[in-house]
C-alpha cells in the first residue's frame, strides 16, 4: 500500500495516480510505463485495497482492472462515484474484453472517463494519463486561486466593517464642530471682510464631511447585511411625498439637471422611510450619473396593492456582460474611472426592497440607456432573498 515513488521536496507538485488490479506483474507493467510522467504511484490489488487507499490519499487519476476477483472495477467504480472524497477523480478502465457497446456502457454508466484496451500501446497510455495529470494540477491550482480569493473578499469585508466604525466617530465629531462653527458664522458681523471666504470654506468643509459621512454609512451597511442585521422601522409611508422630496433635493441643488416626473398622489404603504429615501436617492443618482446629461424620467404608480416605482435616463446604457452582475457588490454600470463611487448603491436597493418583500428589476440597452424598475407591496410582506 505504500507509493512506488517516495514524494520527495523536488516532487511536492506531482500529482498521485491510483493504479488496481489484482495481478502484481499488471501492476509493475503499469507503473514502468508511467514512470516517466512523474507521477506519485499507489498500487492496490484489490477493491477493498484501493478504498482505503482512496480515503488516506487525494488522486488525480485512478486506472482502474475491470475483470478482478471480489468487487470488481465497475462495483469500485459505483463505491467511488457515491463517496464526496473521491467521486471527482477521474477513472480510466483497463481491460482486456472486447470493445462491445453493451460492456464500454457499462463503464461509463459505473463512472468512467476512458478505456485502455490490452495490449496497452504505451504512447496512448501514457497521453491519455498526461492529460488527465495536466487536468488535475489545473484543478488545484483553480481551487488554490479560489481559496486565496475567498480569504483576500473576508479580509476586506473585516477592513471595510473596522474602518466603517472606526471612521464614524470622528465624523461625528467633526460634524459637531462643523455645527457650532456655522452657528459661530451666522453671528458673525456682515461686514466682516473675511465672513465670504469663511462661509465659502464652511460650505466646501460640509459638502465633503457629509459626503465622507454618506460613504461611511454605506460601509456600515454592507456589514450590516452581511450579518444579516439590516433591519427595518415600519410606519405609514407617503411614498409619492417621499420621491418628489428627493427629486427636488437633486433638482435644487443642480440647475443643469433635468429630471421629468408623472407620480401618482397618495401612493402610500408600510415601509421604512429612511431605507426608501435612500433607494430613491440611490436609483436618480445612478440616472444623472451614467445619463450623459440626458433628462432623467421618475414614474411612481399605484396597482394592485403594490407601488411600482421607475426611474430612466438616455445614457449610454449597460453592455449586457456587465447587466446580470449589476447588482453585485462593488460592481459598476461601466467601466468609468470619472464616475465617482463605491459600486454599492444597486446593491444595497436591492437588499433594501428585497427587504420589503419586493422586487428590483433593471433593462438596459447600450446607447439607449437604462430603467429601473422597483415594486414593493403595500401592506407588510416577508422579505424575498435578502442577503444574510
């Protein structure tokens, strides 16, 4: 049961090869022949013997005697592809029958990927078994990737959820200063010779403090929908009041902005007001960002128990490789380092509604630009595949 080739530090990338049947003098035969491809070689005479084998060792490939007394290499075979360790090794059956449909059937039903008839030529041999090695190396070496993948997204989602905290009470305090110095200003003498570049500086101070205090909320939730904590504060909502609220905010602070609005009065539901605000403000600031400077359309209807809510710009639209990831994690409409942003806004809509039971929609055709389409159900509805 022990390797023919002993792994030495020169040969930890080798892969190891399975090699079964029941007549020794086979088996050296074998092994001769797949010397030369560096393989780390086990050999086991029987079933019973490879299952154990199978169990303490990792493979990359199993060359498998069909005729063996006992189990024999189809019933190996049906044990190997029921087992979770082994079922993804590749098996190859040797075999000196005959080429009949009904027996190569009966291979590939049990689990084989190959036949090796005998006499064996040792080119194909020994191709068929390099390619399958060449296959499993790249195997783990996907797997290793994947591994390195999956520690390198929880170290940032640690740092993003550290730095979030950490970054939120110093800006609480800043905002706090920031408060008592416009008080400090709007008692300032008017003919104060300094009071215009104060006021200007104030502003510029508030603009980038709220700013940073938008960006850290959003990191917070991230976290928060990780740890599957984003919770809601129900109430009586007036949703039209609600987007015409943040129409206006976008639309008074930048004249250059056009945005047309048709929303139904009235449309109102139980829902949390601040999440809903935020994916109103999320949805009409993807429209101004990625439309080009065309004018963005904000519909809001009531039907059926439900509020449907839609907002659409004539920008360049999303190029359908990036559209069914739209809503993923730092992912963005396009590939635009002049477009400022996190790529989480979609993400945290869509984990927002999903929350309210409702659903989140998006068709986009580039040059012809993009709607959102948001439906939340009027009434208290449980939440449909929020992240947890």
């Amino acid at each position: 049961m022990d390797p023919l080739t002993q792994a030495t530090p020169e040969m930890l990338g080798a892969r190891k090869c399975l090699l079964v049947d029941d007549l020794k003098g086979n088996l050296l035969a074998l092994e001769s022949l797949l010397r030369p491809e560096g393989a780390i070689i086990f050999r086991a005479q029987s079933g019973e013997e490879a299952l154990e084998l199978l169990l303490e060792h990792d493979f990359a490939l199993a060359l498998v005697d069909v005729q063996m007394p006992g189990m024999n290499g189809f019933e190996l075979a049906e044990y190997m592809r029921g087992t979770e360790k082994t079922r993804h090794i590749p098996i190859i059956f040797v075999t000196a029958g005959s080429r009949v449909q009904e027996g190569v059937f009966q291979g590939y039903e049990a689990g084989a990927v190959d036949f090796l008839f005998k006499p064996l030529d040792p080119f194909i041999v020994r191709s068929k078994v390099r390619i399958f090695l060449e296959l499993d190396q790249q195997r783990a070496k996907l797997m290793q990737t994947e591994r390195e993948l999956t520690r390198a997204l929880a170290a940032r989602d640690e740092f993003f959820s550290i730095a979030s905290h950490e970054l939120k009470t110093p800006i609480t305090a800043i905002n706090l200063q920031l408060q008592i110095l416009g008080r400090l200003l709007g008692q300032t003498d008017p003919g104060n010779p300094v009071k215009e570049r104060m006021e200007k500086a104030f502003g510029t101070f508030n603009r980038q403090v709220t700013k940073l205090n938008g960006l850290v909320d959003t990191l917070l939730d991230v976290t928060r929908i990780k740890n599957g904590k984003l919770s809601l504060e129900r109430k009586d909502v007036d949703l039209s009041s609600l987007v015409k609220e943040v129409v206006d905010r976008f639309t008074t602070t930048d004249k250059t902005i056009e945005i047309r609005t048709d929303i139904t009065p009235g449309v109102r539901g139980s829902w949390d007001l601040q999440r809903l605000d935020q994916v109103a403000v999320n949805l009409v600031s993807n429209a101004v960002k990625y439309g080009n400077g065309s004018r963005v359309d904000v519909t809001l209807r009531r039907e059926e128990g439900f509020a449907k809510l839609t907002v659409k710009d004539g920008g360049s639209g999303i190029s359908p490789d990036r559209l069914p990831y739209i809503f993923d994690r730092f992912e963005r409409a396009v590939e635009n380092s002049s477009v400022q942003g996190l790529g989480l806004g979609l993400y945290i809509v869509k984990q927002i509604v999903q929350a309210h039971g409702g659903s989140v929609n998006v068709e986009s055709r580039e040059n012809e630009g993009t709607t959102f389409v948001v439906t939340l159900p009027a009434v208290a509805t449980p939440a449909t595949g929020a992240e947890s």
